[in-house]
C-alpha cells in the first residue's frame, strides 16, 4: 500500500491549480469568444492543434500581465517543446487574447517572440522553431509598467538571427500583427499568412491615421494579398488559420532539425509517367506551357510544395522530393514576363537558394530564361542590381545545383540559373538554346547599320539570312561537342538523372560551419 501524501502538499497543489486556472483562462472568456466569433483561436488552442497530440510540454506557464486592479491575467506569450511529425520542436505563440499578445516588455527577460527564452532553448537544443504570430508589437499599458522608457537601440536581438544560420524557423502570421511582431514574420525560413483574418504593417490604422490623417481599412494597408503579392514580405497565403498550421506542418517535413544534419529520406513515394513531358512542354520558344505541370511530372506523386506563389511569378521556387530525397526546385515561368528575372523574381531566387544552401538541400533549376527584363521600368526598379544577388547566391552556393537546360539561357540570366561547384552539373534538352542573346536581337545589334542601309523590302531578307548563318555557328549541338555543357538527354530522362544525382549528394559528409 502506498504511503499518505504530507497533508500540507494539499495547500501546495491547490494553489497550483488556481494559478494554473488563471493561466489557461487566457484573458478571460469575454476576449475568448470575441476571438472564436472572428474563427481566431487563443494561443494554446493554436499549439495544440499543430502539434502531435499529448507532445505540448508547457514553459513559462505562470507568467503573468499586469492589470489595472492588480488581478491575476496570463502570460500575452506561451511556449514550450512539443512534437510535430514524430520530432522535437519548440513553439511560442503570441495570445492576442492578452493585452494584444504584446512583447512582454514588463518582464526581466522575454519568454519569444522578440529573443527570448523559448528562443535560446530552440538555439541551445538544436530545435526546430514555430512562431504562431498575433500580436501587437510594443504595448503601452506593459511599457508603463517598468517605470521609464526603453532606449529601442539598447534592445538586444539575440538569438533570432543566430537562430536562422543553424535550425529552420518558420513563422504564421494568424491575425492583426504590428511592430516588432510584424517584423519577426519575416526574420524566418518560411512564412505563412491567413487570408481571413491575417494582417501586417509596421503601425496599424489608429498609427496611420495619427500620423499621416489616412483613414485605412486594416486589410488594405496591410493584407495577405498586399504581402505575399507585392511587399514579398511573407511567402505564403492560405484561407485560415487551420490550412496556415498544416502549412508549417508540411514544410517542416522537408527541412532537418538543424544544419548538421540532413533532411530526411522519405521511404514512401511514387513516380509518374515521363513521357508526358514531351505533351506538356512544346520545343519552340514561341510557345508557352505549364510550368507546374513539368514539375509535378518530374517530382514525386503530391510532393511539390510551393513557396511564394504569388510573388515573383516568372520563377517558380518550391521544396520537393525525388524517389525520397528532398530536392529545392527553381523553374521559370515562361506565362510570366515570358520567364524574364526581374526584381521580385530575383529576390526570391536569392532568398530560397540561401535557404536549401543553410540547410544542405540540393537545387534542381529548370531554366527557361531569356535573361533578365528589360525596359525603363526595370532599369529605373534596379534590375541589375537585384539580379546579381540571384546570381550571387546561386554561384556562391555549397550544394550542388542540377541545372536541367529545358529551353531558353540567355546573357546575365542564364549565368544566375547554374553553378560552378565542382558537383554541379547542366543536363539539356534537345530543344535548348543559349548564347550571350537571342540570335535575332543580337543580329539586329550587331548590324543594324548594315540592314538600316539596304531598302525596306529588302532588310527582312538580309536579317534571315544572317540569322540563319549564326543559327547555324550557335548549334548547341556544337557546345556539346565541345564538352561546354555536361550532357544532352531525352527529357524523359530527367527524373533518371536527377535521382542518381540526389543519392550521391545525400551520401557525402555534411561540411561547413559547426552545428
């Protein structure tokens, strides 16, 4: 028979689960329903939704927020260690419920959200991060409650950029979020933003209004559309908070848990037909295809997940996996700006090649490029220099880039679709062409006084001809001969290469900086 507990643990435990109640009331259950009629959820209920079930092991839980009439309220931050998939995570989220879910600036150290507690133990364990993002920033109210205010520039922001060079962070922005909430969405791998309810800005409409007299709804200054479209800001927009959660779900799966090791090889996958390809993309460059469709026949069944859909659209960026192994895949869009780099498209070019280099992912590029836009526009939006951060990431890269040479590499854009790491290799089309520009813009280049000199009727005869003698000094064919390219393949060789490819990168030693 067990002994008798000490009878004065039943004072002890009692007041436990008072503080325990006054925690899990979040701010009370006015402000619970307010949120559950705008199908926002409190903190907890996010986590628990996200995580595997009975894995949530709560920190920090006693924490409170000051009030007015000094009662008891919870902390406007939980977190803890939980596991999604199977693996150890850590996890913050802001509880809007609570004083906005604002920083909490009153405390003698942070619990997440901007550093933090949750944040060093993500760092000190090697843990993967979530951040479930619905706060506003600063409060006033908290600010109040040190006594003096705070010089911004003393603010330490450790470990959140130390957090990004050694595990995956990924962030979803699930309601209004401002300040340096805002901000921290996007100091992350992957974002995710609500359609329904997901708004961002550095000040909200009450701050816009004060300062400039402009009276905005909260989803016109700052919407998933304005952010995941225009500003680049965060990567992905869904409905809802529950397709945001199963959003991070699904890109977690692709990243390791730190950057010593290697993301995980999946033992369940399916192939598809192959000869498709040849349905699905024309030869001609005149022709445009779906660029999606090429993917997912290449990748294994359901395994494509795109990143940044609405952003850059003449390049498509996205994790994927070939017979297992997790591959980054850039394609151009020859829909878009007839697959043109241009200054979005650059931009994520440079940001997700830095992300599958942090964490030792291959890259698969399927180059349809006539090099970079052109126009006034583009000069006066800085094209140039916006695109050499694309070619600069992708050169500088560690792992190896599996250049697939569908059609068109022309001039500076076609030198920011491949690598010269030694492991790196450019597998062609038959229907592939590259040089340093276009045959027909170059001849109307080169000699355009020439053909300016002959009659009207007889300049389109003369640029024919001298197109067809350098089509023919241009033949790929002779770039292949000369061992200027590694290898020409049927394209429904592709899947064949790249999995060959694949297995000999996930076999070599992880190198560079210590985990």
């Amino acid at each position: 028979m067990s002994p008798s507990p000490h009878a004065e643990w039943t004072a002890l435990l009692q007041v436990l689960e008072e503080r325990r109640t006054v925690a899990f009331a979040s701010g009370g259950a006015e402000r619970v329903a307010r949120e559950h009629r705008y199908n926002r959820s409190t903190a907890r209920e996010r986590i628990l939704k996200l995580v595997d079930a009975g894995t949530f092991l709560e920190i920090g839980t006693f924490v409170t927020t000051p009030t007015e009439e000094g009662s008891l309220l919870a902390s406007t931050y939980v977190c803890g260690i939980c596991e999604i998939d199977g693996r150890q995570v850590a996890v913050g989220a802001e509880d809007y419920c609570v004083e906005g879910g604002g920083t909490g600036v009153h405390l003698p150290r942070y619990k997440g959200g901007w550093g933090g507690f949750i944040e060093e133990f993500a760092l000190g364990y090697r843990l993967p991060l979530v951040m479930l993002i619905n706060g506003v920033g600063g409060s006033v109210i908290l600010q109040d409650r040190i006594g003096y205010p705070e010089l911004q520039s003393a603010n330490s922001t450790f470990p959140m950029f130390d957090l990004m060079e050694k595990v995956p962070v990924l962030a979803a922005v699930l309601g209004p979020t401002a300040g340096s909430s805002a901000a921290r969405a996007h100091i992350s791998h992957f974002s995710v933003m609500t359609k329904d309810n997901g708004c961002l800005f550095a000040g909200g409409p009450p701050v816009v209004k004060q300062a400039l007299g402009l009276d905005i709804d909260k989803f016109a200054l700052g919407g998933a559309d304005i952010h995941t479209r225009t500003s680049g800001l965060i990567d992905n927009q869904v409905e809802n908070e529950d397709a945001a959660l199963q959003a991070v779900r699904r890109m977690l799966s692709y990243l390791p848990d730190h950057v010593g090791e290697r993301s995980a090889i999946s033992a369940q996958w399916s192939a598809n037909e192959q000869d498709d390809l040849l349905a699905i993309v024309p030869p001609s460059a005149r022709r445009t295809y779906d660029v999606h469709a090429l993917i997912r026949c290449i990748v294994d069944v359901d395994s494509f997940f795109e990143i940044s859909p609405d952003y850059g659209r003449s390049l498509r960026t996205g994790m994927a996996r070939i017979e297992g192994h997790t591959v980054g895949v850039l394609a151009s869009d020859n829909r878009f700006l007839a697959g043109s780099l241009d200054v979005s498209s650059s931009l994520k070019q440079a940001k997700f090649v830095e992300l599958c280099d942090r964490f030792h992912i291959p890259i698969a590029y399927f180059v349809d490029v006539p090099g970079f836009l052109v126009g006034p526009k583009a000069e006066e939006a800085g094209v140039l220099k916006f695109g050499a951060m694309a070619l600069r990431a992708i050169q500088q890269a560690a792992v190896p880039v599996y250049t697939v040479q569908v059609r068109r590499s022309y001039g500076l854009g076609g030198v920011a679709t491949g690598s010269a790491n030694p492991m790196s290799i450019r597998l062609c089309w038959p229907s592939a062409s590259w040089g340093d520009m276009p045959i027909e813009g170059g001849v109307e280049a080169a000699f355009r006084g020439e053909l300016d000199s002959v009659p009207p009727e007889a300049r389109e005869a003369l640029k024919q001809e001298l197109t067809k003698r350098f089509e023919a000094q241009t033949s790929v064919w002779r770039a292949m001969e000369n061992f200027a390219a590694e290898e020409m393949i049927d394209p429904r060789d592709t899947r064949r290469f790249l999995a060959r490819l694949l297995k000999l990168a996930y076999r070599r030693p992880i190198s560079g900086p210590a985990a």
